[in-house]
C-alpha cells in the first residue's frame, strides 16, 4: 500500500482530536425554530425558525489561499440581496464567516465554533480539500448539512459515509478529462510537463488526467510538486522547462498559479500552451503577471465570466454588480471568485426552496435530489443535477482561452457525466 498521505494524516488526526472532544450532538435541538407537524417533527430545526436561517462559511480570508477569501463577500453580498427582497421563503439569512488560514487543524476549530457556539443551520462553503477533509467526519457525525463544499475533489461525490457533505463545482477528475480532450483533438502527440500542489487537489486532477490519456500519443514527460508552505514554485518551473515539454498542466492554487504564470512568461526559450486549471483562472490571478504575459492561456469554467462583456444586459449580471456595489462596495465585480460566491449561494437558495422539511434533514435530502435545476448565473447549459447514483451538482464545463483583457469561450460545453462517465469509471 502507498504510504498515507500528509493530509490524509494531519485530516484524521485533526477528526480524531475533535471527535474526542466534541460537546454533546446537536442532534434534536429545537431551542432555535418550532418543530414542523407530520413527517418533519422531530427532526433538527438548530439555526432556523419561521423568519431566520443561520449559516456558516470557513474560508481562507488570510494564508497562502487568501485569494480565495473574497469569495465569502460574494456569498454574503448575494445573502444581503436576498433578505432586502424577504429573504428565503420568508426567512432572513445570517451568514457567518470563519478564517481557516487554510489550516485543517484551524478549519477543525472554527468547524466546532460554528456548530457549538454559533449553532447554524449547516456549514455552507468549506473552502479547499484539506480543510474540508479534517472536518466532515465530525460535521456528520453530529448531523449538520455541510453543502456544496468549495474544493472539487472528487471523494465529495463518490463517497458513502458522508451523507451531510456534498460537492457543487465540477470535480477535478472530470475538469482533467476536458483538457485531456482537448489535447487529443488538438495536440495529440503532446508532451506535458505538470505542476501541481502536493495534497488531495493536486493528485485528483493530475491522475484524472493521467488516466484520460493513458494509451493515446499523449506523454506526461515531466512533474513537479510543491507544498503551500513553499515560498515559491520557481525551482519547479525552471526543472519542468528542462523537459522542452510542449505543454505545461498548471495545476495550482492562485498565490502558486501567479508565481507559475510568470515564471513562464519570463523564459522565452520555453513556449508551452499553458493550461491552467479553473481555481486559479480568476483575473485576479492573472493580472499581477500582466495581462500581455497570459495571451493564449487555457482553462475551463461552468459560471458567466463579470469581465466578459457579451453578460452586460445579463439581468442576473446587473443584479450581481448593483449587489457588489451596494453591499461589498470595496469588492472587485469583474474577480471572477466573487461571482462563484453568488453562483454558489444562489444555488443553495435553490436547494434551501426544494426543502420538504424546514430541517437539517431537509436540507440534506435536497441537496441530493435536484433535477436540472437551472442558476441563473451559471453558464447557459449548466445545470443542477443529483441523485441516488449522482452525487455531483455541476457537471458541464466549457474550455476558454485569454485573449486581450478576458477569457473567450470556445469549443461546444461539454457534459462531462455524458462524455466520460462518473469519476469512478
């Protein structure tokens, strides 16, 4: 057997310690909302009532993700809409937001804060893979919705232990295989060169993409990992440019993801296509290396672009931008991960409406059974969809390459679940 990983390790450790410790289940609290009539009594109403729901977010609002952080400002900003509008179904939300400094064991901490202290409804929007690995096992446990986690590693969706905690974003083994397609049908003979961070987020898409084009003329010809300690990735650049790779898999994290754009751009001897995956795309990333520095980058994307002019009579858009400007006023509208915290909150009010129950158990079965739900703010096309057999909300993604100041789709969107399957085939 291979050898466990750091994060695996520090993940259980870290649920080990909190289970331990852990105060006494949530589990049939009523203080905070009146107990629903027929099939619903009984179960837990912690954190909403008949005018109230209350919701947690941990993010990294400091740390080596801190890019990451203003995304909680586009799920608030879209909460903050909705109230002035009566809220959800009636009930004004109160999002409360927590800094991991994306650190599992501090993820852990704010994890028992929110439901021990705080007492919310569910954990909406744990951001990153590790993060959120040290703190599902005790979110379940003690029975509390954690949906729509910010990370798209793949377990959200293939694990069955797990029930309270679902994905949103299309999982990093099936955005692997959009780019493995788009090699074959572009550069079939390619010879790749992958950066990628060392922990669950960087292995998933780089063996998603390894196992796509296993057996095509498409060669992984060099890899380099870094660990987000790490200062810089620019030893790992210079060793990837050794491989005259003609395309680079930038598998990163933004502070990682600038640093490798960069480093690119400076090497004028190595002129790779460089492919960047979604959570590192965002402008924000991009534009500290100069925009003239990123013309031909690839990546690809399943919500509307705030830069892209062709959503400027989007209704959607404007209410996004009149929202940013009013609630979050020192926010940057066209940074694309403000715009995934409205798609990502506007997808939970989608699934906090389907409830049969105003419950935590309500919400967990919603989550879990949405049929082509349409979100305003995610591209034409893309849709909501689980099941029984299906536990990925989002999975359609459509390729963009930048060009000028923007990213430009191209190509049809491709149904991953259509095309290659679930993450398990």
């Amino acid at each position: 057997m291979r050898k466990t990983t750091a994060l695996r390790a520090a993940a259980a450790a870290s649920a080990a310690l909190l289970l331990a410790t852990a105060c006494n289940s949530q589990r049939g609290e009523d203080e905070q909302g009146t107990a629903a009539e027929g099939a619903c009594k009984g179960q837990q109403t912690t954190g909403i009532t008949d005018t109230t729901i209350k919701l947690g977010g941990i993010y990294p609002l400091s740390g080596p993700a801190s890019a990451y952080g203003t995304i909680s400002k586009g799920v608030g900003t879209y909460f903050k809409h909705v109230n002035d509008q009566g809220g959800i179904d009636g009930r004004k939300v109160e999002f409360v937001v927590r800094d991991d400094g994306y650190q599992p064991p501090k993820a852990v901490e704010e994890a028992r804060r929110l439901v021990e202290r705080e007492k919310v409804f569910a954990v909406f929007q744990s951001l990153g893979t590790p993060s959120t690995a040290a703190v599902w096992d005790y979110l379940n446990k003690q029975q509390v919705p954690q949906p729509f986690v910010a990370t798209g590693a793949s377990v959200w969706g293939t694990d069955d232990q797990h029930p309270w905690t679902i994905g949103w974003q299309p999982n990093y083994v099936s955005e692997a295989r959009v780019y493995a397609k788009y090699l074959k049908d572009e550069k079939p003979k390619a010879k790749v060169a992958v950066l990628f961070q060392n922990d669950d987020f960087g292995k998933d898409l780089l063996g998603g993409f390894k196992e796509a084009v296993a057996g095509s003329g498409i060669e992984v010809v060099a890899e380099e990992s870094y660990e987000v300690t790490d200062p810089s990735v620019s030893a790992q650049m210079t060793s990837l440019a050794r491989s005259k790779a003609d395309v680079l898999l930038n598998i990163t994290t933004p502070k990682f993801g600038s640093q490798a754009l960069a480093s690119d751009a400076k090497n004028t001897k190595w002129n790779p296509l460089h492919i960047v995956n979604n959570v590192s795309s965002s402008a924000a990333v991009l534009k500290p290396v100069g925009f003239k520095n990123v013309q031909g980058v690839v990546s690809a994307t399943y919500f509307k672009d705030p830069a892209d002019p062709q959503w400027a009579d989007d209704a959607e858009m404007k209410a996004y931008n009149d929202a940013l400007d009013k609630y979050a006023p020192d926010s940057d509208p066209t940074n694309q991960f403000n715009a995934y915290g409205w798609a990502a909150a506007s997808s939970l009010h989608k699934a906090l409406d389907a409830m049969k129950c105003p419950t935590r158990e309500g919400l967990r079965d919603a989550v879990r059974d949405l049929k082509d739900v349409k979100v305003d703010m995610l591209l034409p096309g893309v849709t909501l969809s689980t099941g029984p057999d299906d536990a990925f909300p989002i999975e359609t993604m459509q390729l963009m390459r930048f060009k000028g100041e923007r990213w430009q789709l191209f190509g049809e969107p491709v149904d991953t679940r259509k095309e290659f399957g679930s993450p398990g085939n």
